[in-house]
C-alpha cells in the first residue's frame, strides 16, 4: 500500500486544526484538493479517518491509528533532511516550539535572536500555549521543544531541564492602597479592576482558573497584548495587574508603579525546557535545545 507524504501530513494539519479548511492552509493546499486527497485516502483505505461534524472535524479510532504513525513518519523525515543538511548546505529546516506566556514575552525574545543568527538555515516556529497543553502536544509529537512551569508534571516519557525563574507579582498605580502592602493574597485582589491579557492567552487562562477556584471572577477593565502595554494603562490607574516580575522590574524604570509579590505558591514557578527524547530529536531541534539550555537563567 503506497501512502503519499503530502497526503500524510495534510492528515496531521487536519487533525491539529480540527478544521480541514485549517488543515488544508496550514498544508499549502486549496481547499477543493485537500478535500479530495483526504477522500482519495479514505477509499484507499477503506475507512473513514475523519467523523465530519458541524464545527469541523475529528479523527476516528482508525484515523487516530493513522496519526500516530503519521508523525512518526513526518518525524523520520525531518531527522533525515537535518542530517543530510550537513553534508548538503543551505537546506532550511523549522523547529516548532510551545511556550507559556512568561517564555514568549519576556525570556525566549533576547535569546532566539542570537540563535537564528547564528543559524540563518533554520526557522523556528514559536506558538503560546497553557503549561498542560505543551506537555500533551510533546507527548504526542505535535511539536519539539517546550517550555511548561514546574506546577506541571511533565509526562514520563518526558525529559525536562530548568529552563528559568518566573515569579508573579501584583503592579498597581503609584498611589494605589495595594501599592503599600508588602505581599497579597491572590484572592484578596479578585475583586480589583484588573488589566489583562487576551482572553485565551496562556496565563489570563492560568489566572481565570485561580480566581474561579476563589468563587469568583476577574473584573477586567481592558485587555492587551503584551506586559509593557499593561503596565503603561495600570500606571494611568485605571486598575491593577497580575505580570511576571522581570517584567514589573523593567517597567518599573519608566513608570510610576508599585511592585507587591504574590504570597501565593503557585504564583512562585520554575520553568522548564521539555523534549520527548533529546537524544533522537532533529539537528536543528537538538541545536536550539541546547542553546536555551546554555543560557539558563
């Protein structure tokens, strides 16, 4: 039985996107094409791989049996092409890595600069995620490198190394009452008027889900995109925030804030680097790995 590659990774876009409109672009397919090569497959096959439903599209017992060799497959295929690219030159490769919102904002930016200059033949893919996410996307071959808080337990099958320190801390306006405190309790602020990150974004969620558990819900003033732009509108004092402390720290210079820790546990965090297995990961993973590693803070 002869399987086509492309077809094998339209399979896996398709299932990651629960979409195959998604799937189809992520694969650089029109529509009409991926549709009929997904249909191709499944006659060949004599089962159907996809259930399609109104919102999209899950994979059948069949199908996820298919994934599982798919990625193994398109894995394969990428450890040979980065083998093959020392000898070759100039063969460009993508490293897909997962990160939790302290990572992507404020400790991954100074460090992928210096590594994709020093390597101008890869690319690397950053997509922000919640913590449990990351470990199931690893642990399934989804992606090849994250960055997850230590609250997570990563799968077995998982290696991790320290990665860095993040620390949640509380920014108000100068002259906010708060702002005098030495340490808070997260849920004695809930009721506050809080800027925040989109909805959706990996530490809004995380921080949702503390203040459910205290029965409550965050009153959100507005939401935005990134820690430099809430701590600008938190110092005009129109509310307080929730923001790791290296960027409460640097903000701080430039505006009139006050800085209170969290006395919470879960808001001190040790983030760590999380591989499947580091010794069969691509050169180009393996080359990024060990840059992040190297440069531990």
């Amino acid at each position: 039985m002869h399987f086509d590659l492309v077809d094998l990774r339209l399979a896996v876009n398709v299932a990651e996107a629960a979409s195959i409109t998604h799937g189809a672009a992520r694969s650089g397919l029109a529509l009409a094409s991926a549709s009929e090569r997904l249909r191709n497959l499944e006659q060949t096959l004599g089962i159907a791989l996809f259930e399609r439903q109104r919102r999209g599209v899950r994979p059948t017992a069949a199908g996820l049996a298919l994934l599982h060799h798919a990625r193994l497959v398109l894995e394969q295929i990428e450890l040979m092409r980065g083998e093959l690219g020392g000898f070759a030159g100039g063969v460009r490769g993508r490293v897909r890595l997962l990160s939790n919102t302290a990572a992507t904002l404020e400790f991954l930016p100074p460090l992928l600069g210096p590594f994709l200059a020093a390597h101008p033949q890869i690319d690397v893919e950053v997509e922000e995620r919640p913590s449990p996410a990351i470990v199931r996307s690893i642990a399934q071959g989804r992606a090849e490198i994250g960055i997850v808080a230590d609250a997570v337990d990563p799968a077995a099958e998982l290696e991790s190394f320290p990665f860095a320190e993040d620390r949640l801390v509380l920014v108000t306006p100068a002259r906010h009452r708060l702002g005098r405190r030495r340490q808070v309790a997260f849920r004695d602020i809930v009721a506050e008027g809080f800027v925040g990150l989109p909805a959706g974004s990996a530490l809004q969620t995380h921080l949702d889900d503390h203040a459910a558990r205290t029965g409550q819900r965050l009153s959100m003033r507005v939401r935005l995109p990134n820690f430099d732009a809430i701590c600008r509108v938190v110092e005009s004092g129109i509310g307080v925030a929730v923001v790791p402390r290296s960027a409460a720290r640097r903000c701080r210079l430039s505006m009139a804030l006050r800085v209170v820790p969290l006395g919470d546990a879960w808001a001190r965090r040790h983030l760590r680097l999380c591989v499947r297995d580091s010794r069969t990961l691509p050169p180009m993973a393996r080359a990024l790995l060990a840059h992040l590693r190297a440069r531990v803070r």
